[in-house]
C-alpha cells in the first residue's frame, strides 16, 4: 500500500525559474542548492517533519 511521497523529482529547462517560483509558492528558500555559485543544475526544497521524523520529510528536487 502507498503510504506517501517522500522524493519528488522534476526536470526542468530554467531551473531558475522553477526554484523562485516554488520558493514563492512554498513560502521558503532552497534547503540545497548547486554549484553554489553560477547557475544551479540541481536545486533541494525539503517540507515537512525534520529531525528524528525525516520519514514524513518530502522532497522536491529540480535537476537542468
């Protein structure tokens, strides 16, 4: 039985683009990001339980 989500990957072409716009949408900035300088090629949003409840975190990942 699927119980949840806990990774969520999208690609896509201006990662720019889609990391402030889920940083609005979300009400929260990127948990990681790289390279940390320049353009990013990957970008980590995390929501939801942190700590010793990581199992409820979900994650959104956007990759260029």
């Amino acid at each position: 039985m699927l119980r949840g989500l806990t990774t969520v990957s999208f690609w896509a072409d201006d990662v720019i683009a889609a990391r402030d716009w889920y940083a609005d949408v979300l009400g929260i900035e990127p948990y990681f990001q790289r390279p940390e300088e320049g353009p990013p090629a990957y970008i980590e949003f995390r929501i939801g339980a942190s700590g010793l409840e990581k199992m409820r975190q979900l994650c959104l990942i956007f990759f260029r």
